[in-house]
C-alpha cells in the first residue's frame, strides 16, 4: 500500500501535539471584533483541541500521522 500523503490544507489548519491529540484555531476571530467583549477576544487567541475522537482519528489521517 502507497504511502498517505498529507493533505496540505488539513496541515496549515491543524497541529499534533506530543500527546496526540489536534489543535485548531478558533472561527471568529478576523475581523468584527470591536463588537465582543475583551474575555471573549482574549480567550479566542488560545489554541482548543478537536473534542470528537472520531474527527480527530480523521484529521490525523489527513496529516499523515497515522
């Protein structure tokens, strides 16, 4: 079986981290912000995981990790 190749555009989007798990940026965040509230911008700027297990094995999949 070929070797997968990564899907360029999974990997601009996402992050493995050490552990496994994938990191993704938060929607909402270009442009509009005057109209959220400061806890709402600065909690936006961190990074979250894909929660679903299922759709983190796929992302996965798509870089290549496995």
């Amino acid at each position: 079986m070929p070797k997968a190749k990564t899907k360029k555009s999974v990997a601009g989007r996402f992050k493995i981290t050490k552990g496994g798990k994938v990191k993704r940026h938060h929607m909402l965040t270009s442009h509009m912000m005057v109209r959220r509230d400061r806890k709402r911008k600065r909690n936006l700027r961190k990074a979250a995981l894909v929660v679903p297990a299922k759709v983190a094995r796929t992302m996965r999949r798509l870089l290549g990790e496995g």
